[in-house]
C-alpha cells in the first residue's frame, strides 16, 4: 500500500511540473525577445526596449549570492571589458529584489545591470521558469539578442565558470551561421 502512495504521488507531482512547464513560453531562435519593464539595483524601471540598438546578453539566474550564481556573475565581471569589446550589454534577472542585487553588485564588483523580477512574469515569459505547486525557480538561461532584439541563440546548459566567453563565442557563430544562410 505504501509504495502504491509513493507511486500515485510522484506520479501526480510529475504530471503537475509537466504542466508547469508546458504554461511557460516557449522561445525559439529567430523570435522577437518579448519587451518588459523590471527594477534594477536602484530600484530604476528599465525595459528592455532601451537596449535596442544593441547586442543583449539577457541571463537568468537563480539566486544572488549561492555558489553556482557567483561563480557566473563573477565570471561575466571578469570577461566584461571583452563583452563590451564586442559590443555585447548583460543584463541579469533573478527574483530577487533591486536591495539584494545591490548588495551582490557591491560585494563582486558587478559592472552590469541586475533586474528584479519579483512578479515572476519575465522569466515565465522566457521560458526560463519551472516549479511545481506554485513554486516557481528561474532556470539559469542565456539569451542572445541581435540589435533589433530577435533571439539569435539561446545557451541552456551554461557554463557558470566560463559565461562570458560562452556568450561572445555563441555570438559569434551565430553572426557566422546567418552570414553563410544570406543569400549572395
């Protein structure tokens, strides 16, 4: 009788983070990257339309301050001065509020915008989202967005040690791969 419980409930709670996940947006590469308006570390509205004009590495993390999530951010502090080499603006959202980012960015010197996305709409939005009864934990994605904010390539197995140079290199190839898809 018990492992009859066990198996109706994990059965139920995977049918429930199925149906989660199946709520979220789904993205895909060549999409317009949808507009939002989010607080930064200042607690200053910003959207992402004022970027536009620019090549955007819009990151998703889950939580100021763990292991995983400062390892990434330190790495993109670290690879910064390449990123803006190759004209590439980061923004990182988390659900974190504009007072936790601003304590995160002074402790590692971040030289990038945190946005806040405390109504949790953003990262459903983006796909970037999954939990199971109203849980909900942001999944640590990347998207690469052209000048004109079409989603030019989406890193979903990031590599928290190496970010920065992930991102340049993916924008790269992706600038690479639709120069030779161009007809002459």
């Amino acid at each position: 009788m018990k492992k009859l419980f066990i198996l109706i409930l994990s059965t139920t709670l995977a049918a429930v983070c199925i149906a989660c996940e199946e709520k979220n947006m789904s993205l895909s590469i060549g999409d317009i990257a949808p507009d939002f308006k989010l607080r930064d570390e200042t607690g200053t509205w910003r959207s992402l339309n004022e970027f536009r004009g620019n090549k955007v590495a819009l990151y998703f993390y889950p939580k100021d301050d763990t292991p995983g999530c400062t390892k990434q951010a330190c790495s993109l502090r670290d690879g910064y001065e390449d990123l803006q080499k190759a004209n590439i603006i980061v923004l990182g959202i988390s659900y974190d509020t504009p007072e936790s980012h601003q304590k995160f960015i002074e402790k590692y010197a971040l030289p990038f915008p945190l946005l806040s996305d405390e109504e949790k709409s953003v990262a459903k939005n983006y796909g970037s989202s999954w939990g199971i009864l109203g849980n909900s934990i942001i999944k640590r994605q990347t998207y690469l967005l052209d000048e004109e904010g079409k989603i030019l390539h989406i890193l979903k197995n990031v590599n928290v040690s190496k970010h920065a140079q992930e991102i340049i290199f993916a924008f790269e190839k992706a600038v690479q791969d639709s120069e030779s898809e161009s007809p002459r």
